[in-house]
C-alpha cells in the first residue's frame, strides 16, 4: 500500500542536522532504503518538514521507516495511506 509519510522537525534539531556535514548523505542513504518514489523538502509550520512517498506492502516494515526519523531527527512522523487517480478510479467503480 503507498504511503506519504511526514516528517516534521522541531527548529534547534533542524539547525543541528542542516550543519551536520553527513546529512545529505545520511539523508540518501534513508531515501534509498525506503525506496522512495519520491521525496519532498518544505517548511511547515515553521518547521522543517521532509515528505516521501513509499509502499509499504506489510505494517511490519513501518517501524523501519518511521525508527529513523524518530530517533536521528527528533520528528514528528505521520503516516497516511494514499491513492493514484487510478486507485481512485477503481474504489469509485467498485461502489456503485
């Protein structure tokens, strides 16, 4: 199942990780592990906030992915499931 998850983190640990010279790194090698089909980089709330769009096809795994952001950001993570056009599509025709 595809999933956005939301990491949002707080300004000082922010501040510390953008002066971390192995962040991008760090941060490849995360993306990479999750396989993610994209990522996004914004602010919000003040806040700087990282989005990845990964499947994830057993809940099992959602510790792996969320642990990371947990621990090595201070995040707030939020995970939800999401759905293509043609997802939608589908759960439109199979309701009528």
């Amino acid at each position: 199942m595809r999933f956005i998850i939301r990491a949002t983190i707080p300004v000082e640990d922010g501040n510390k990780m953008i002066k971390d010279p192995k962040f991008l790194k760090t941060l490849e090698d995360y993306i990479s592990k999750i396989k993610a089909e994209t990522s996004y980089f914004f602010e919000a709330e003040g806040k700087r906030t990282f989005a990845f769009i990964v499947d994830i096809p057993s809940v099992d795994m959602i510790p792996s992915i969320a642990e990371p952001l947990f621990q090595r950001y201070n995040a707030s993570v939020r995970l939800h499931p999401v759905m293509l056009l043609n997802d939608l599509k589908k759960a439109i025709k199979s309701n009528k």
